[in-house]
C-alpha cells in the first residue's frame, strides 16, 4: 500500500487550506466529498469562519482541531511558506502527519523539509482521485 492511500486510511481529520466558497471549484467541491465520505473537514480561508458547516480558521496555527492531513489548494508559489506553517505545528502540537498538495502544486524544498521532519509528503495528486480509486482496495 503507498503512503498517499495508507494516510488517507488512517486519518480523521482533514484540513483544506485554501478550502473555498464557490460551488463547482475544486477547493470546494472535493472537501465536500471529503466530509461525506467520513472524514471531518476544516478549512483554512481568513475570510469566513464557516463554509457549509465546516469551521473555517484564519491560519493553520488558529485551528483547533487535531489535524491528520494538511490538504493545499493555493498555487505552487505559496506553498513553501505553508509548510512552514505546517512544520512549526507539527513541531508544537505533534499533529499534522501528511502535507497534501493538489494536482498541478509542487514545492521541491516542502518535500525536503517533510521528509526531514517525518512527515508524509504528497504532490501534485488529486486527493478525491487517490481516495476514490483506493476505496475498492484491500
């Protein structure tokens, strides 16, 4: 089993950063999918605290939640600053145990510092195509 579908076996709690309000996006759209499929979602967008009921936070340091996945949907340009963010949680409160980027986001030195700190590493994947797909394996 590859990493990308074991976490996604394991985890409970997602976090879509860049989680959007406009129906028929991407950032929108999947984590739906996500909370359906049992998972629970938070978000991370400044501009609202609650996107069809799932809570949203100005930060990834502001959310409450234990997370298990952090799930990028911002451009490849941001992302280094975000695993940052993600790092410096996952150093404090020992969650945060994948870093997902969507299809098309790639961050060369997020990957070096996730490797380093243990922390499974995903890019350029459609988390809802890897799920869906891995829903019918053992």
């Amino acid at each position: 089993m590859t990493k990308d579908v074991e976490i996604l076996r394991t985890a409970k709690v997602i976090c879509v950063h860049g989680l959007s309000r406009k129906s028929g996006k991407p950032a929108h759209n999947i984590p739906h999918y996500l909370r359906d499929s049992g998972y629970t979602v938070v978000g991370v967008n400044p501009f609202t605290d609650d996107i069809d009921g799932m809570k949203c936070y100005a930060s990834i340091a502001d959310v409450k939640e234990h997370i298990d996945i952090l799930d990028v949907f911002r451009p490849s340009e941001k992302t280094d600053g975000i695993v940052d963010e993600a790092l410096a949680r996952h150093a404090e409160r020992g969650d945060i145990s994948c870093v997902w980027l969507q299809s098309g986001i790639t961050s060369r030195e997020g990957k070096t510092k996730c490797e380093a700190a243990d922390i499974v590493y995903v890019d350029n994947a459609c988390i809802y195509v890897v799920h869906s797909i891995s829903r019918g394996l053992p």
